[in-house]
C-alpha cells in the first residue's frame, strides 16, 4: 500500500528542465534512496514533493489525497517533512526554539521536544544555543529533529551528509538508523554510495531528471549505479531497472 | 539645573519619537518592509480618534479600544493588496507602493476634513497641561510622563512578545528565512498579516499621543515618517530597545539644539541623524575594508 506516489513530475527553474516526468511510489515503512550526479534534479524533486517549489506537471498525492495547490505548510500539517539541502536553521533562534517551531504544523504523536533531544542527545547541551552557533553535526541533527516534531508520516531527507565531518556524518546516520528501526518511512537524497546502500531498501537513480534505474539495494551494486550515474551505457542501466 | 531639565525633557519627548517609530522597526525588522505610509497612517488613526471624540464624544482614550483593532484589522488588506503583492517585486516597490498609499491617504484626510489644524488635547482634560513640579526649575508633563511610560510598556511588551510566544517565534523566523519556515508548518502570510497588524495597532497609540500631545492636519504624516525613521535609523534597525534609546537620542539632542537657539529644535535631531548614519556607513566601509585584507 502506497504512502507517497509521485507521477509523471515535471519541474522547472525557469527555461531548465529539472526533473522529467519521475514517477515512483514510496510504502509505509520504507527507505527509498535517490542517488544521482549533481544538478541530476533529486533536490528540486524533494522541494516540489514538500511543496516548496512548483510543478509544471504531474500530481504528488499523499495517502491518496491529491496534493495538487497545497501550499508547503499545509504538507506539513498533512504529515510531509522535508529536512532540505543545506539544513537552513533559523539562525538567530536557539535549537529549542528551531524544534518548537515545528509544532506550528500541529500534528501531535512520540516526537516531542523531550523525545527530540533524547534521541539527538548531542543537542541536550546545546539547546539554549543559537542555531548559528552550532557545529554542522549539530546543525544537521536539529534539521531532523525540527522536521521530526511535525510527527510526518513521510520525512524528506536531502543531502544530510553534505559538509560533515566523518565522525558527524556517522552520527547522523545511527540517529537515522533508529528512525528506520521505528519504522518511519523516509526518501533520503545521499552522495556518499556505501552510506545509502546500507541504509536504504530500494534506490532510484536519477540523472538529468529522469530515473534511469531502480531496485532493491540489496540488488543494485556499485557498478550498475554508477553507470547511471555518469550515464554511461545509458540503455543498459535503463535494462537493468525494468528487468 | 536648566540643562538637566532639557535633559529630562528631551527623554520623555523621545519616549514619543519611540512610540511612532516602533511599528516602523517592526515591520522592517519583521518583513524586510520600509512602510513610507507609516507617518500618513498614525495621522489617519489620529483623526479617527478625534472624529469619536467630537462626533460621538467618546474621549481618546475609549476611543482606543475601536480604534487600536480597526487599524489592526486594516493592517491585513495592507499585507495581502499592497505590501504582499509589492513586495514580489523587489526591495524598492514595496517603498514605492507605501509612497503612494501615504500621497491617497493624506489626499482623503484633506478631502473629508480639509486643511484645518487638529487636536485630541480638548478631550482629555486637564492632562494635556498637568504637570508636577519636582524643583522650581523641573517641572514633568503628565502627559509626557504617560507617553515616555506607554512607550517602554509598548516597546517591552513587544519584545517580550517576540522572545516568549509562539506567534513572536513564528514571526522572528519568518523574518529570518520566509521560504523555510513552510516546510515547518507556519504559514508566511498569516505570520506577516499577524505582524502588520501588530504593527498597525502600535501606529493607533502613536496617533492618539501625536494627537493629544500636539496639533496635526491632513498632511502631518510625512513629518511624523521622517521622526520615526531617524529614531530607528540611530536605535539600529532589528532591536525595539534600540528604537527606544534612538527616540531618546533625538528627543535630547532637539531639547539641547532649542536651547541654542529656536530654529536649533528641528536642526539638531536631523544633524545627530546624520552624524549616526555617516558613522554607521563609514565603520561599515572600515569593516569592509578590514574583511577584503
């Protein structure tokens, strides 16, 4: 049973073409991946399905309600959380206030601030602290706990690893690995391979807005994603998804 | 003793310069909007006030309990027509369309009213000219006492508002970043209606003291705008304890230059504008510079 489908998505940046017509459907419960180049169109595809930027075509629906003209905070009302590229912490506000912020969107369920700090236990000692004062570790993981007190049934994960220490980048993805473990359903943008490979059940490979191939992570190995990453033997990789 | 009785005077005048500039500082701090029709709107709330006051008899002060939430109510036709809308095309029309909308208003003030002198200071009794005298040099005007008062209870409140609540939280990060705050379920609009409105009734208190304290007519907005922007050009934009110190920066240095001499009133709040903003630009050219090496 579908949660979130995306059909035939079209969006644009003015004359460019960002993402052509991506369909895919995501299952409660699931981990879905999108791996592609940069500029391949995964964060303008994130931003249309949280509603932050507008399609030229196609429909999101969420739960089978169609999304179509519901602005970004209405989403999040409606349990869709995008924690986006880049983190965008509200700078002058401290951590405790960045997480309840969220509660504008007025969704109750477990993630509360306790539950928030209790599972991101390296913001406790910081959340009296301006957002802007925090490492970006820190930043990365009060971006997901912000998105994680709209209690979303969906959470939208763009580039979390971006800009992060190792040791960060390690932290952030056992937080995640918890999450998943409690069956939240998430589609993660992610560079790093070996990180999304063991993190996520399904992968989409995206390049210059299309979805080139697509499968279960335990099927998909490092070569066939990478050949359509590059775009390399472009009907091969294509074969493969559809086979 | 003369001086510290200009001194005196020239801070609680500057509780009054506080009290016009405080919506000005909000909405530009808030929304990134300088409002040119700010001075025009406060005369607006003054003349309703005074139209309650000699039309029906309700004194100013239970005039504000109509008037504070008719002009909030106005603050959302203002956000969603002219300043939402405006303010999609860049920074300088939301300047130009609040230009304009100060020319209509002053226009339709002189149309209903014509070009006669006004003033709220008839209705409130004695409190237009009470005053108690502490020495035999310093006498304070109740008056300016209660406007100095409202202005640090207006200015406090608001700050309080904007820390504490969760309607001053969804506003300061509004301010911050409009695009984000969706993805965290606030909706911008409603946020920035809420702070014009907020702004608008703080313009409502600002009329009824222009009123009591002075005299206005229809064409009194753009003086009371240049006030208003000097105070919060010298409190640095974004902070309303800034604003209250830059109206009482002005509010002392016009006591002092009148103590000079008669034209020195007007001439020296502008001249300490001036001398702020040439420091202001200069430490930032110096800031510049010491960045570049």
């Amino acid at each position: 049973m579908s949660l979130l489908t995306v059909e035939a998505l079209d969006a644009r940046h003015g004359l460019l073409q960002a993402v052509r017509g991506i369909s895919f459907t995501v299952t409660a419960g699931e981990t879905v991946a999108l791996v592609g180049a940069n500029g391949a169109g995964k964060t303008t595809l994130l931003r249309a399905i949280a509603g932050a930027h507008p399609l030229s075509g196609g429909r999101v629906t969420l739960d089978g309600a169609d999304l179509a003209g519901v602005p970004a905070h209405r989403r999040a009302a409606l349990g869709l959380a995008l924690v986006p590229e880049g983190r965008r912490l509200f700078a002058q506000l401290t951590v405790e206030e960045n997480l309840l912020l969220a509660r504008a969107a007025g969704r109750r369920g477990p993630w509360t601030l306790e539950t928030v700090l209790g599972a991101f236990p390296m913001l406790q000692p910081r959340r009296h602290a301006r957002a802007g004062t925090l490492s970006g570790g820190e930043q990365q993981a009060a971006a997901i706990g912000r998105a994680l007190m709209t209690n979303p049934r969906v959470l939208l994960l763009d580039e979390v690893s971006l800009g992060l220490a190792p040791l960060a980048v390690a932290r952030v993805y056992a937080s995640l690995a918890t999450l998943i473990a409690a069956g939240t359903t998430i589609v993660l943008v992610e560079q790093d391979l070996t990180r999304t490979l063991a993190t996520a059940d399904r992968i989409l490979c995206v390049l210059e807005g299309q979805i080139l191939a697509e499968g279960p992570a335990a099927d998909m190995t490092r070569e066939r994603i990478t050949a359509a990453y590059f775009g390399l033997h472009r009907d091969a990789a294509g074969q493969g998804g559809a086979a | 003793m003369i001086l510290l009785n200009q001194l005196i005077q020239g801070v609680l005048l500057g509780g009054y310069y506080a009290l016009i500039a405080c919506g000005l500082a909000f909405m530009f701090s808030v929304m990134r909007i300088i409002n040119l029709a700010h001075g025009s709107l406060a005369v607006l709330a003054a003349f309703a006030l005074w139209v309650l006051a000699d039309r029906y008899d309700i004194p100013p002060f239970l005039g504000l309990l109509i008037v504070v939430p008719g002009m909030a109510a106005l603050g959302w036709p203002l956000q969603r027509f002219v300043l939402q809308r405006s303010a999609r095309g860049g920074m300088l029309i939301p300047i130009l369309a609040t230009f304009g909308l100060a020319v209509v208003i002053d226009n339709a003030l002189f149309e209903a009213f014509g070009a006669d002198t006004r003033s709220l200071a008839p209705y409130i009794d004695t409190l237009a000219y009470d005053s108690w005298s502490i020495t035999d040099d310093i006498t304070i005007g109740r008056l300016a006492a209660l406007t100095f008062a409202v202005a640090v209870i207006e200015l406090g409140g608001l700050q309080l508002f904007l820390a504490r609540t969760p309607l001053g939280r969804a506003i300061r990060a509004t301010a911050e970043d409009p695009d984000t705050v969706g993805l965290v379920g606030v909706n911008a609009r409603a946020v920035n209606a809420a702070a014009t409105a907020i702004a608008m009734a703080t313009l409502a208190i600002a009329g009824a003291f222009l009123g009591m304290r002075a005299t206005f007519d229809p064409y009194a907005g753009a003086q009371q705008l240049v006030f208003a922007f000097e105070a919060t050009v010298i409190g640095g934009a974004g902070s309303l304890w800034g604003t209250l110190a830059g109206g009482v920066v002005i509010g002392v240095a016009q006591t002092l230059g009148a103590q000079i001499s008669p034209q020195g009133f007007l001439l020296a709040g502008h001249i300490v504008f001036l001398l702020v903003l040439f420091a202001r630009v200069s430490g930032f050219a110096a800031a510049l510079r010491a960045r570049v090496r």
